[in-house]
C-alpha cells in the first residue's frame, strides 16, 4: 500500500515558509532560490489537494489549513531531527528518552541524580521538558513523564500505565537562626545542637509561616493533624507558587516553610534549611513516573527500574 508521505525536502520548505511566511527568507535561511522553494511548496500542496498559501500582491499568508499543517510538520522535523542526532551521538547504541516533568520535582531530585545514571547506563541520554498537566502522548514527542498529582489524577488519565515512586510528604522546616530564635522566646534552655532539634507544633504556631499558593490550606491541614486549633497564622503570611521559591524565603529567614525534604537536599546538607519540627504530613500528591499503557521500549524498561531503585533508596 503507497503511503501519503511528503518528501522531506518539501516539508523543509514548507515549514521554513510557513514560520516566516516568506518564500524570501525561507530560501535564505535553506540556501535555496525562491523559485527552488515555491516549486517545492506547489507540489507539496498538488500532493495534498488542500491550498496552504493565499498568494497576495505582498507575497504569500498561511491559509487555515497552511497553519494548522505547519505546526504539525514543524513538530515532526523537529522530532525527526532530534532522533537523528541521538542516533548521530550514540552510533546506534543506547538511545535517549524525552521526559516531560514537574520543574521543581527535576531540577532538585532528578537531575542530580542522573550521574548515577549515566555510571550504570552511559548508553542512555534522558532530555527533560517542563510539563505539569496530564497530555495525550500521541500528541507530543514524549517518551514518559514524572508527574506530581492525586491517586485520583492519575487514574483519569487515559491510556498510561503508571508507577508511584514516592509520597509528597512535607516536614516544617526554617533557617537555624529562626528555629534558634524561637526556642529562646519559648523558653527552651539553650545547649549544642539545640537549634536542630525542633520546637514543639505549639511553638510554630506562633512563627511567621511561608504558604504554598498550591497548596493554600496546607499549614491548617498539618497544625490540625498535630492537634493544635490555636494556630491564628494558619492561613497568614507570603505565598509562593513553587517549591524552589518557598525553600529560598525559608533559607532567607522570611518564615517556616512545609517543604518535602527530597526537594530541599542541598540546603538540608549546606545547613541552610533544618526541621522545625519533626512530625511530618503525608501528602494528598505523589510522584510517578507515566508512560504509554501499550508502549515500552528497554530503553524506558531500564530507566524506569533505575528510577525506582532512586526513589526507594531515598525513601529507606
């Protein structure tokens, strides 16, 4: 059976047009001549039977179907291009996968965790893109995705398999000079290591807390869970979208943050951030990586049982 396949010059063409919406520049950005160009966008059109330029007396403007088509194949020559170079880089071997994944979550468990990685599968590449909402996968160029959301969330999301990795447990945690502070106005005899050793909930209750505009009843939630109704601060103080914003004001002494200790690593070791107070929240959200229900090639198979050893060994 013939398939209805353009060929790549024509889509090349096209697409450089199509951005540009220019024949001009679209043959100087491919070294080509204008005609060169307009010859391959006439046939690509009489291949298609559908008119993808209006031509006007200033040059050519994308039709409807010239616009929806472009976005289209300018994803596909730039999905095309990637693999290429993948497969330019790793001579046939290994391969590379294309995440999807929450930034925070990527940027500070992820990413230093990838030397590990690369130890054990120097054959893989792993490429990471922010994305934070469920998508299907046959719209996009994504291999897997690590998603932060509900039990619930992730059963509706249709057509994936999915594999929890961890809780989004969160723990109070402040700079060592807000905790030490605290403990002297609560009365609390000072001695070594006292500032790391935390503070009653009651005694938080009374501190500046840092709110996580995602999460805004979360403080209610924890001071509720530990018994404390006397908490007038609750719902009070600067709200914060991400995590990484919330850890900053935390570590700068603006407040008491409920953070998950995976996301605050770095500043934990430095001593910037410590735990206020040692009784953590088990978060309505987990982690999990998601991947096509039918579709799981052994590149995917290996990161995913490395990714799972990652995320036990932190939780143990």
């Amino acid at each position: 059976m013939r398939r209805h396949l353009p060929s790549t010059q024509a889509l090349a063409c096209f697409e450089a047009a199509a951005r540009h919406e220019s024949y001009t520049r679209a043959a100087q950005e491919l070294a080509l001549t204008q005609s060169a160009v307009s010859r391959q966008i006439l046939a690509l059109e009489e291949q298609l039977g559908v008119q993808l330029f209006r031509r006007t007396r200033h040059g050519v403007v994308l039709t409807p179907a010239g616009r929806h088509y472009g976005r289209q194949v300018a994803r596909w020559l730039q999905g095309l291009e990637q693999d290429t170079l993948d497969v330019m880089a790793h001579q046939g071997h290994g391969g590379a996968l294309s995440l999807a994944a929450v930034a925070t979550f990527a940027t500070r468990w992820l990413i230093p965790r990838l030397p590990l990685l690369a130890e054990r599968h120097p054959e893989i590449v792993v490429h990471i893109e922010t994305q934070t909402r469920p998508f299907l996968f046959t719209d996009t160029g994504f291999d897997a995705a690590l998603y932060a959301g509900t039990p619930e969330q992730v059963a509706n999301w249709p057509g994936v398999q999915a594999q929890l990795l961890m809780q989004e447990d969160v723990v109070p945690v402040c700079s060592p000079r807000l905790l030490e502070t605290a403990a002297q106005q609560s009365g609390m005899p000072r001695g070594t290591g006292r500032a790391h050793q935390g503070v009653p909930p009651q005694v938080l209750a009374r501190l500046p807390l840092i709110q996580q505009s995602t999460r805004p009843h979360g403080w209610r939630q924890w001071f509720d869970a530990m018994g404390v109704q006397d908490a007038p601060r609750a719902l009070d103080g600067p709200r914060y979208e991400l995590f990484s914003m919330t850890a900053v004001a935390a570590a700068h002494g603006l407040g008491v943050a409920l953070m998950p200790p995976m996301l605050i690593e770095a500043e934990m070791a430095r001593g910037e951030l410590v735990v206020a107070c040692p009784q953590p929240l088990r978060g309505e959200r987990g982690y999990y990586l998601v991947s096509p229900a039918q579709h799981q090639p052994p590149v995917l198979a290996a990161f995913a049982q490395w990714l799972g050893e990652m995320a036990a060994a932190g939780a143990s």
